[in-house]
C-alpha cells in the first residue's frame, strides 16, 4: 500500500525544560502518519545553537512562529508539556488566530512568585558552575515517577544532561521573569485539553483543575500512574486522549 498523506490538522508540540523534541518521541510516532506533526527544539536545545544569557517566552514564540511561517503551517492545534505549556499560552496570546485547539500537560499559568524566581535564578547559577549532571540526578525522581520504566528514566536523564548548561540557564531566567497567563486562559476562544499525571508534583492536579476551570471549553484528563511526563511514562493512554482530542477539534 502507498504511504498515507497527512489530511489531518498539523499538531506543533513544544517540549518542556531541560529537554528537547525526542521528549515528543511517542507522539510523533503515533500521529505522523495522518497528520503533520511539528516537534521544534526549543532555542538552546537539543540541535540548536546556544543562546543568550537570558532568554524570553517572547523569543521562544517568536522562533516557534518563525518556524511555522518557514514551514507553510497556517493553523494548527498547539501542545506544551510544563515550560513548554507555558510558552504555548505565550504563542497563544501573540498569535492565537492560527490555533485549532490547544493542549495544556502538566503546566500552570502564574508568574513565579519572589520566592520561586530566586530559586530559578540560583538554579541557573548552579547550572553554569556545575553543569547539568548533580541537577539531572536530583529531579529525575520528580520528571518522571519512581516506577517509570527505566528505559523512559534513562531517556529523561540523558536529555537533561546533554542540554547545554547556558541554555538551561537562560530558560530558568526566562521562566523567573515570565508573565501570568491567567487571564489569557478566560479568553481561550478555542476547544482545549488540560493532561497531568495524578502523581505530579511539581504541577499537581489542583493547577490542572484550575486550568480546567479557567477556560471556557475545555476537558481534563488525569492519567494515573504517571508523573511530570505522562506523555513519556504513558504514552498510550496520553496518546488516546489527544487522540480523541485531536477528532474534536
């Protein structure tokens, strides 16, 4: 049989902080066959250059829009997990027109507090003196769930530790100076989807049901069994909600 023909609306996945597009890896491979799938690595990841010492949502978006325009995708439904959720809401909020849908995992919309974007900002100092192994080894537990598989444990790792410590740097200061997108989310004139894994605990199921509750048409799904990254630990159930998601929209 020949090859199908991507028909369906293309999907744009931002990935989370301190990976790259791999972390989209299921995804990819389960919904490129009908659909074009676009997995950019966020500036400073991945293959892309270093970046500056500090970096903006702003600059994100503006990369990810770039990125489309180069690519002739006009509208989309667009996905973040985590960071990558937040810079979704930014891309949302400069270029909401071309979005279909928009998929929210295991993220929250507020600025950090005082308290939290001096703890990124001396995360970013110890990234820079130390590099990125003491740091991937600590969180680890926390990206993913201590039962994760530990092929996906292994893969989680090795992302973090082969992103460039300037880079995670610069993101970390971003996130610290980032706005609040929750007002944006009241004015989503689009259907969304709001996933956390139910053993997340650095965005837990209360800021998922807050989201949930903020936007105007949206579903929340828990998956269980899952922590920071449920795309990765549970690919088939989180595959088969954006799936059904993906039919909606």
């Amino acid at each position: 049989m020949p090859p199908l023909t991507p028909t369906g609306t293309p999907l744009v996945l931002i990935h989370g902080h301190p990976f790259d597009h791999t972390m989209w890896t299921p995804q990819i491979e389960a919904f490129s066959p009908a659909r074009r799938v676009v997995a950019p690595d966020l500036r400073g990841y991945g293959r892309t250059p270093a970046t500056p010492a500090v970096t903006r949502f702003a600059d994100f978006a503006a990369d990810i829009e770039a990125l489309l325009d180069e690519l002739e995708v006009e509208t989309f439904v667009l996905a973040g997990l985590s960071m990558g959720g937040q810079i979704a809401m930014d891309c949302y909020g400069r270029f909401g027109e071309r979005v279909q849908g928009l998929v929210l995992a295991d993220t929250f919309p507020a600025a950090d507090t005082p308290e939290a974007a001096r703890t990124r900002n001396e995360t970013a100092d110890r990234l820079l003196r130390e590099g990125m192994r003491g740091y991937a080894d600590e969180v680890l537990k926390r990206m993913v769930a201590p039962y994760a598989d530990p092929q996906v444990k292994a893969h989680v790792h090795r992302m973090m530790t082969d992103t460039a410590p300037r880079s995670a740097a610069a993101a970390l200061r971003a996130r610290a100076q980032r706005p609040d997108y929750t007002d944006l989310l009241t004015k989503v004139t689009v259907p969304a989807l709001v996933v956390v894994g139910a053993d997340d605990t650095y965005t837990p199921v209360s800021d998922a049901e807050a989201m949930h509750a903020a936007l105007p048409d949206s579903m929340l799904r828990v998956i269980e069994g899952a922590a920071h990254l449920p795309n990765l630990e549970r690919p088939e159930e989180f595959n088969e909600m954006l799936g059904e998601f993906l039919v909606r929209v």
